[in-house]
C-alpha cells in the first residue's frame, strides 16, 4: 500500500471513530429521563405509606422501565398534573409474584412528570387506595409562563413554553439537533483529514522528486 493510500485510510478510520464516540455520548441521551420510587407497605390487599421513611418517595435519574409481572390483575397507578390530567399511568405488583405475601415493605417505581402534583395507587378492583403528594419534586407550576430561570423549556415543561420562540445561538460551529451534531463534526474531520493527507502527500512527492534530482 502506498503512503498516500495508509494515509487517507488512517485519517478516515480515525474520523469514523469520532463520529460513532459522539454519537454515542450525545445522541441518545435523555436528560430529562427520571424515575419517583414510593415507599410504601401493603398489607392484605391495601397500601399505606411506609413510616420508616422520612420521605415517602424519592426522584432518581433514571429512566422509567415498566416493572415485568405475572399477575392478570395488576395495581395500577396514575401520576396527575397540576391541571389535574393524568400525565402517565403505569402498574406493579404489589405482591412480586408471590402469592403467599400479604404483608410488608414495597418500592413502585413511576414515570417522573415534571409538573405532578400527586400520584393515585389503585387496587386491581380499580379502587383507589393512597394518594401521594409530589408536588415539592415538580419544578413547572403550569402558570402558561415560561420561567426559564427555574429551568423551564419546551422540553421540560411543553404547557408553560410551548409558545416560546428559541433565541438563536450565534457560534461559528453549525448547531444540530437531535444527536446530528456528531455527524457534522465527522464530516469535518473527514475533509479536514483528506485536506490533511493531500498536504501531506504533496510534500512527500515533492520530496522525493528532490532527491531524485
């Protein structure tokens, strides 16, 4: 293989590896997925908050997988917005599987709304059994105005930004949305690096053709 040929064949295997690297730190990364776990106790068909936790729930950054059970008659329950909507439901089981538990310690874990105002445990009757306040966790109030120094966005609260224009950055590098910025940099390096071999080729044939002198 000539130098030229191992050149240009480096310089666009190490481009690649840039492309897929950012990609893979930025493009699929949700920053607003977060997770309530609730502290809770069951006891023969009921549930009531757990008193050995100071707080009856916590939010985690993690993303809300839906729990995997066997029962045909799960719990369900509801997070509620500010509004009063139901943002997301989701079910558990407040048993694990098994049968023989009628009492004890259980963690349900929910998707994170970020203006909840409470989450509704039902029974498999569809009975509702607590209500917990996560009001204190939420950081949109849906007052239909963007306070973006709490930290609102289109992203993070839709009711509240859903009529804000974005303020165009000004910056020298294309700004890309949706995890394209990692191709675009590629690209960059991808022609930087065969502007890069071609100099470098230049120089060596320019080289070689003064020694042949």
């Amino acid at each position: 293989m000539q130098i030229k040929q191992k050149l240009i064949y480096a310089l666009v295997v190490m481009s690649l590896f840039f492309v897929f690297a950012v990609n893979a730190e930025e493009g699929d990364r949700n920053p607003f997925a977060s997770s309530y776990i609730f502290y809770l106790y069951y006891d023969n068909g009921q549930l009531v908050a757990d008193r050995d936790f100071e707080f009856t729930y916590d939010v985690v950054p993690e993303e809300f997988v839906p729990e995997t059970f066997n029962t045909p008659f799960p719990y369900k329950g509801e997070i509620v917005n500010l509004k009063g909507e139901v943002a997301k439901t989701f079910q558990f089981d407040p048993r694990q599987g098994n049968p023989k538990f009628l009492k004890g310690k259980i963690s349900v874990k929910a998707p994170y709304v970020s203006d909840g105002e409470k989450a509704v445990f039902y029974n498999n009757q569809g009975d509702a059994l607590l209500t917990v306040f996560v009001s204190d966790s939420s950081f949109c109030n849906d007052d239909g105005v963007c306070n973006t120094d709490n930290g609102e966005d289109m992203l993070s609260c839709p009711l509240d930004c859903k009529t804000v224009t974005p303020v165009p950055t000004v910056s020298n590098v294309p700004t890309i949305t949706d995890g394209k910025a990692g191709l675009v940099w590629g690209l960059i390096y991808i022609i930087a690096g065969a502007g890069l071999a071609g100099g470098l080729w230049y120089f060596l044939k320019k080289e070689r053709y003064l020694k042949q002198k």
